[in-house]
C-alpha cells in the first residue's frame, strides 16, 4: 500500500519525464462572475446622489466612434421629431434634447418650471450626461467639481431604458454593439495612420545578377531614393551579386495592407452596429454591394415605424403620466405625403 508521499514523488516523476509546453488562449471566463454579478454596487450612494454604472462622458463620446452608430441615433432622433406636435408646455427643440439623451443615454430627464402658485410654465430638458439621481425624488446636475445644482424636489422626471443591473440608471440599448463601434474606428485608425505614414515600403527590387554594371546599379539606386516624398510608398533595393537565380524580382511588399481583413471589419461592425440600433440599412443611405440591393425603402419604413419608432413613441409618451397632461403627442409616420 502506497503512502501519500510516494503518490506525489511518482506524479512529480512522471511530470519531469514528459517535459511538455502548453499554449493557451486566456483562461475560461464564466458570464456569471462575480464581477457582473455585483454590477448593482457599482451605483454607490456618495452621501448626495448615486454615481452611474458607467461613465455617462464615456458614453457620450463613444457615439462619435462609429459613423453609423451616431447616424443610426440621429435618424430616429429626427423621425421622432418629425412626428411630434409641439405642445405649449413642450416645445420641438425640448423634445428634440430629451429624445437623444434617451436615445444615446438611455436616460432622458424633463424639469418642469412652476411659477410662483405652483403651475407648470414650461418642460425643459435636463442634459442626461450631467444628471445625477439623489434619494426620494431628489435629482442634481453636476458640471464638474463643487459645480452642481440641485433641483427642486419632484420637479424632474426621469426616463430611463430599462436595465436588469439596477434600478436607478438607464443603460442605452446600443451598447453591446460599443465594441463593434470600437473596432471599427480602430480599423479606420490603422488605414489612415497607415496611409498618412510615409515611411512603409512600396516593394522591394531584389537583384542578383553580378553582370550589371555597377555605374547602371548607382543609378538605379539614386532613383529610388530620388522618388521617396512626405506620404509616398519607401521602394527599397536590394543588391545581392552572385545570388541565386531569377537575377531580378520586383516584390510588392504593400500588397500586404491588402490582406488586413480592413474591408470585412467594416461590413461585419456595421452590421453589428445597425442590428443593435434596428435600423435597416436602405433608411441609412447606404449603398448595397449586391445586385439586388435592399428592396424598397418605403416599404422598410413602413415595417421600422411600426416595430420600432411606435414603441420608442410609447415610452417618451410616459411624460403625459407624469406631468398630468397630454404634452407628448405624434401624427402618424406617413412617407411621401410630405410635411402639413
């Protein structure tokens, strides 16, 4: 009967005979880490108000990284504004701001304006990256150190999109797609520094056969020195006598940006992008590859005004619950009927 001891001398043996090198990709990471798990703490109460689980700034500059993900957000910004009946209470240019900052924030925030007998005057929008949400209907805006502004108790309303973290903050619907919208401005980066950078090579003139002239070698080599310039390919020559056969080849070394998949990242991250937004790409402007293209872009408007833009109208409608009164209000989505 073995000990122990003499288990792990045995296994230490056999792991020192088998001398092996594993490689690995990164180690397993469960979905349910405890990390997302306690995603809710994240929003801690710093005395005043709750901090947002994400950085709102960070949010806000992340629409500007993919052209499609800003243009997908302004297209149902504009034909939520393009619907909407103004209201005394609620101008077009006010609703304009609250439905971006639902739309690209997830939370849209309305401060009502009470005269002095406590009517309400007006409904102004509250910019969604400066607000911040305090206990018992309490809400803030914060510009920066020491430069707040609390509101009036119950004088805002809060519109968030629903997130399954926590109940406090909106989190925007896009926001699996940011990685998409990441890469895809990280491609556009690569190509444009790529193309900006003058000191990558064109090709390379590869030469072996020892019976040029050398005055002919000279010259060939002060040409291509001659032809570099700010934003222009480096030709590079290699001169190699006695070399082995093919006395000349012409190597294009550029050939290579060709391959770095720049073309396939687009079309994949846009599609990742327009899919989180629902937008079909023919109410987008963009142009189809294949022959058939998108098919009518009346009939897809028809089916995303249904689908999407109803819905979206639904919830800004919430207002009305709130303020006590119909101010937010749509005319049906009509296409070529133009404006009345």
């Amino acid at each position: 009967m073995s000990t122990g001891n003499e288990v792990a001398v045995a296994t230490e043996q056999a792991v020192s005979e088998h001398k092996s090198v594993a490689f690995t990709f990164g180690e397993p990471e469960s979905v349910l880490s405890a990390r997302e798990i306690f995603d809710s703490l994240e929003c801690w109460f710093n005395g005043r108000w709750y901090e947002p689980p994400l950085s709102l700034d960070g949010l806000a500059r992340s629409v500007k990284a993919s052209v499609h993900l800003d243009s997908g957000l302004r297209f149902k910004r504009n034909q939520l504004t393009r619907t909407f009946i103004p209201h005394k209470l609620l101008t077009r240019e006010a609703f304009d701001q609250y439905a971006q900052d639902y739309l690209a924030l997830g939370n849209g925030y309305v401060e009502a304006r009470r005269s002095l007998l406590g009517t309400t005057v007006a409904l102004k929008p509250a910019l969604a990256k400066y607000m911040r949400v305090g206990k018992d209907g309490h809400f803030f805006q914060v510009q920066g150190w020491k430069n707040e502004h609390a509101f009036d108790q119950g004088s805002v309303f809060h519109l968030r999109e629903l997130d399954l973290h926590q109940e406090i903050y909106g989190l925007p619907e896009w926001l699996c797609a940011l990685q998409s919208a990441l890469l895809n401005q990280s491609a556009t980066l690569f190509r444009r520094k790529y193309y900006e950078n003058g000191s990558h090579a064109g090709f390379i003139l590869y030469m072996t056969d020892a019976a040029q002239n050398e005055a002919d070698i000279d010259d060939l080599r002060t040409a291509l020195k001659n032809s570099k310039g700010p934003g222009n390919f480096r030709n590079l020559f290699v001169y190699a006598p006695n070399g082995k056969k093919e006395g000349i080849q012409l190597i294009p070394v550029s050939e290579v940006s060709a391959k770095d998949e720049f073309n396939s990242i687009k079309d994949q991250t846009q599609g990742d992008v327009l899919a989180a937004l629902r937008v079909y790409p023919q109410l987008m402007g963009i142009v189809p590859k294949n022959a058939g293209g998108f098919g009518s872009p009346k009939e897809a408007g028809e089916v995303w005004a249904t689908l999407e833009l109803e819905p979206i109208q639904t919830r800004l409608a919430l207002l009305n619950d709130w303020i006590g009164e119909e101010v937010v209000r749509f005319k049906p989505f009509e296409l070529g009927a133009g404006e009345k």
